[in-house]
C-alpha cells in the first residue's frame, strides 16, 4: 500500500484547511485509517482516527470538536478536515492505515500555523 498526503500549508490562526492521504497498490477497505502528527523533540501524536467497519470515529484531546475525519471507500482516501487551527497545530501531519498484522504511513505533510 503506498500513501500520498497531501494538503498542508501555512495558514493563519482560526483559518481552516483539509487534509487528503490517498491509497493505492491494494484495496484498503478493510483497514482502519487515521492521521497523527509530529513536531521535532516532542512525541508523535495521535489526532485522529477512522474504523473500516463501523466508520466510528475517534479523536485525540487536543483536537476534538476542531478536526473531522473522514474516509471515502471508493477513492480510497481519508481526509482531515481542521477547523479553528492554533499555532500549536503546527506540525508535520502523517497518515496511516493498518490493519491485523500490517500498517503503511504516508509520507508527511507540513501544517504551518502562524498566530
């Protein structure tokens, strides 16, 4: 499964901006998909996720009732919709879908949030 994310960029704070990671190589139907997110010197974080079943959704503290994940089956791509962002939003933002035994991580995408 290859990833490719894309969407970031630098906005101003309480701008909103959408996030896209596009599969391909497999179906990905079965998978779970999220988006987490990493600053240099601090841990990666995890922002948000989206179950292949039952589509529930799941969202770290930091970002909830802001961000909106989402996924469309037949694109196979997941999508993260940022509202209200912070310059603590600031961070690279990666991908992933896994599964039993397996996960892929897209490549990365630069959210810069100036205040």
């Amino acid at each position: 499964v290859q990833l490719q994310a894309c969407g970031g960029g630098s906005v101003q704070a309480g701008d909103s901006l959408t996030l896209s990671c596009a599969a391909s190589g497999r179906s990905i139907s079965s998978y779970d998909m999220g988006w987490f997110r990493h600053v240099p010197g601090k841990p990666r974080e995890f922002v948000a996720a989206i179950k292949s079943t039952s589509s529930n959704t799941y969202y770290g503290d930091s970002v909830k009732g802001r961000f909106t994940i989402s996924r469309n089956y037949a694109k196979m791509t997941v999508y993260l919709e940022m509202n209200s962002l912070t310059p603590e939003d600031t961070a690279v933002y990666y991908c992933k879908v896994w599964s039993r035994g397996s996960e892929y991580w897209g490549q990365g995408t630069l959210v810069t949030v100036s205040s």
